[in-house]
C-alpha cells in the first residue's frame, strides 16, 4: 500500500493528537492523586486517622523523653506517721 506523502502527514499528525490527549489526561489524573486536598475532601475519614495516630506516635514519643522522678518506698516507723498525722 503506496502512502502520499500527505495521507502519512496526516496519519502521523493524528497519532500526535491523539498522544497529546492522552498525556494532557494522564498530567490531571497524576496531579489530581497528589493533591492532598482533593485527597482530603475523598477520604476525610483517613486523614482524621491519619493525623489521630501521628498524634499519638509524637506523644508517645514524647513522653519517654521526659524525665521521671525515681520512686522510693519507704517504710516509714510508727513516730513518722503520727508527724505525718499532724500536719494534716
């Protein structure tokens, strides 16, 4: 099949069309996936539970960080608990 020059013109033009529709397509759904706000107003639930653990986590992590007093058990003879008793 003996092609013009202009018929493959054509045909390599559609192809380029049809190409750049499909890249224009595949850029909104890409952009669209990685907008956390159309993300956000898809999923709300997620992110709620989402921002909820990550809470926790720094919390958590957080509090191990803190110092903490050490405890000390005393047994403590009957003349400290009637001083105890007395400054009550």
């Amino acid at each position: 099949m003996a092609e013009t020059a202009s018929e493959l013109k054509e045909r390599v033009d559609l192809a380029r069309g049809r190409l750049e529709q499909d890249l224009n397509s595949l850029q909104y759904h890409v952009r669209a996936s990685l907008d956390w706000k159309t993300q956000y107003r898809r999923f709300p639930w997620a992110f709620l539970g989402a921002a909820f653990t990550s809470a926790l986590m720094l919390g958590l992590a957080y509090s191990r960080m803190l110092p903490r007093a050490p405890i000390v058990l005393v047994d403590p003879d009957s003349r400290a608990l009637r001083g105890l008793r007395r400054n009550r």
